[in-house]
C-alpha cells in the first residue's frame, strides 16, 4: 500500500489517504477510504481515472453525501469528491457544475433575477447528485427543467452530452443510476424570465421552510430513507403504520417526526441504520405486503 501511495502522490498530490469518511456524509458515519480526492475539474478527474484503471482500484464518486450511507469501515479504493464549481447564465438558460450545491445555485438564480428553481430551497445535495436521482420537492423534479447533463464516461474517458430524453428520468431514478461508469460534470437548466418577482420567490421559499421544518427532522439523517411506493403510499406512512416511529437501534432512530428519516442520534453505526432498515423493510412486508426500496445510497466497503 506505500508504494501505492507514493505513485498516487506523484500523480496526484493532493489525494488523501485514510480519509475518514464520515466527514463526507450527512449522517456523519463511515469509516476511512482508502484514498479521497476534492476534484475540482475534469483534468483532474481523468488522471484519477486512469491511476485507478493501471492499479485496479475502485472508484466511488460522490456529491454532497446526502443521500449516501457510507459502511463503518469505510471503502477500500478511491473515493472522488465532485468539486467543480462554475455557474454560468446565458439568458434564461443556467449551466451548472455538477459540484455545485442545490442551495447555491438558487441564490445565483435568484442574483440573475430568474425563477424556476426556488421550490427546491431545502434540498441537500449537488447538482450531480440531483441529476443522478432526479431529486425534487415541492412538485418539482430534475427532470422538469433539465435540458440536457454532460457526463464523462470512466470507462472510454469521453464526454458526452445527454438529452434530458436520453437521461430517462423517473421517480428518484435515472440512466444514469443503473451506468454507474457515467459521472455527471454539468448540467443545463431551462429557468424562467419575468414570470416572478423576488418577494413572490422569498415568500414561497419561506413557506417551504415552514412546511419542512413542520414535517422533516433536525439532525443527521439522509432525508428519505425509502423511496415512496407508489404516488398515493408513502414510505413514511407505511412505517408509521407498522408503529415503528421512535424505534431505536444503537445510534439510530426512526424519527418521531417523519418515519420515513432514519436518524444518527448519537455514534450510529451504518450496522444500526442497516438493522433498522431491515426491520422497516420486514414489517412493513408483513403487514401490508409491500416491499420498499431503498432511496439511500447504501457503499459497501468492497465493491462485489
Ligand atoms: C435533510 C434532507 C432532506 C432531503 N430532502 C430531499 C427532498 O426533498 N427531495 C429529494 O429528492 N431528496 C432529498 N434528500 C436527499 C438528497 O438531498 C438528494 O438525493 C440529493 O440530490 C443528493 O445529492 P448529493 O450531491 O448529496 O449526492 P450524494 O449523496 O453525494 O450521492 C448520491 C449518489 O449519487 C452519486 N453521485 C453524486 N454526484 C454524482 C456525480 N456528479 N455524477 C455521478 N454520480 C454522482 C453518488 O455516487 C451516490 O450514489 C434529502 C436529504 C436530506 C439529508
């Protein structure tokens, strides 16, 4: 493994090693990865691309861990944060990088006096990530406003530029969740021009609050665990049902609030969240013959 170190430093100084993982994700849990890159432009990613294909190490490539549960062992290859940051307005239209935060790129749609974007206040997370999972709230999902995301495929090192049609979005799903050889650089978004004033944006984006802050937790969780059903069942009633609201594992709990947030109350380990899942999973089969399916990212420590 030394030796390894040392070619990666030459190659890439920068990278960290037994970078603690839990830093990364926003249930605060996770053991080391093995290597760990910031990653703030392509150039930067091809290289570890290609390190990681000449020594045969896996690769894992994350935003900003929101939806994410990483093991407590942490993950034995190369974990890349996206970290490119550029937005650019062209007119109405918004290109934005994959590392961008969801929050940052509302208050800079909002600068362009531009709308379309506001009801997302309160979502975690990058644009790559939103892109991926085609995230939304509020009525409002990815796929509603992507034009088109331009992803670099690790395995022909080439980028392409996807149609929001190619992307084949559906609920918390894309193509691009089942081509996991595809990351996402960038994003364009189609906003709207002259439609709303920034007082109507900041009193809806203030009554989002409200609502979440009403509905959702504080405290380290990864938002929905599991992805609703079916439009009319949701994951969190089902739970509910079952009477685990309050059920506590080790560190985790299911929240009192929404039963659908699993939450790190204190030292969780991913085991805790991953019992308390299978617990969810289990009795919400056996009372209402439903299986869920999970909306977090669940990273082993080795890939199979
Ligand atoms: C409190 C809370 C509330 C939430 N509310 C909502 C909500 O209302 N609606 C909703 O949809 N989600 C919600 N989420 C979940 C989360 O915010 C979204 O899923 C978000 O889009 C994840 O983005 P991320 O950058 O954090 O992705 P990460 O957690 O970093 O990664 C998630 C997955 O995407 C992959 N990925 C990340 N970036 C890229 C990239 N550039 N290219 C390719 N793959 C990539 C990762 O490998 C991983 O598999 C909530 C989460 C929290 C903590």
């Amino acid at each position: 493994m030394k030796e390894l170190q040392e070619k990666c430093k030459k190659q890439l100084p920068e990278t960290r090693f037994n970078e603690p993982l839990y830093k990364y994700s926003t249930f605060q849990i996770g053991g080391p990865a093995d290597f760990f890159y910031k990653a703030t432009d392509t150039e930067q990613l091809l290289t570890i691309i290609e390190f990681c294909k000449q020594e045969k190490i896996p690769t894992l490539f994350i935003g900003g861990g929101s939806n994410i549960l990483f093991d407590d062992k942490g993950f034995r290859g190369f974990v890349v944060k996206i970290e490119n940051k550029q937005i650019i307005f062209e007119d109405d239209i918004v290109v934005a990088d994959a590392g961008v935060l969801v929050s940052i790129l509302i208050r800079e749609v909002m600068k362009n006096k531009l709308s379309g974007i506001e009801k997302w206040i309160g979502l975690p997370g990058t644009v790559g990530g939103a892109i991926r999972g085609n995230a939304g709230c509020n009525g409002l999902e990815t796929k509603d406003i992507l034009i088109s995301a331009s992803v670099l495929d690790t395995k022909s090192n080439k980028i392409k530029e996807l149609k929001n049609a190619e992307l084949n979005f559906s609920y918390r799903s894309s193509f691009l969740k089942k081509n996991t050889n595809l990351i996402v650089l960038k994003g364009t978004f189609q906003l709207e021009k002259n439609k709303m004033n920034e007082n109507e944006q900041k009193e809806i984006m203030k009554q989002i609050m409200g609502e979440r802050g009403k509905k959702q937790p504080y405290g380290l969780s990864a938002g929905s665990f599991f992805k609703n059903p079916s439009p009319g069942k949701s994951a969190g009633m089902l739970i509910e049902k079952a009477g685990l609201k309050g059920k506590t594992i080790g560190g985790a709990k299911i929240s009192e609030k929404h039963a659908n947030f699993f939450v790190n109350i204190g030292g969780a380990s991913s085991q805790d969240i991953i019992t308390l899942a299978s617990i969810a999973k289990r009795e919400v089969k056996a009372k209402f013959g439903v299986l869920l399916e999970e909306e977090v990212q669940i990273v082993k420590e080795k890939n199979d």
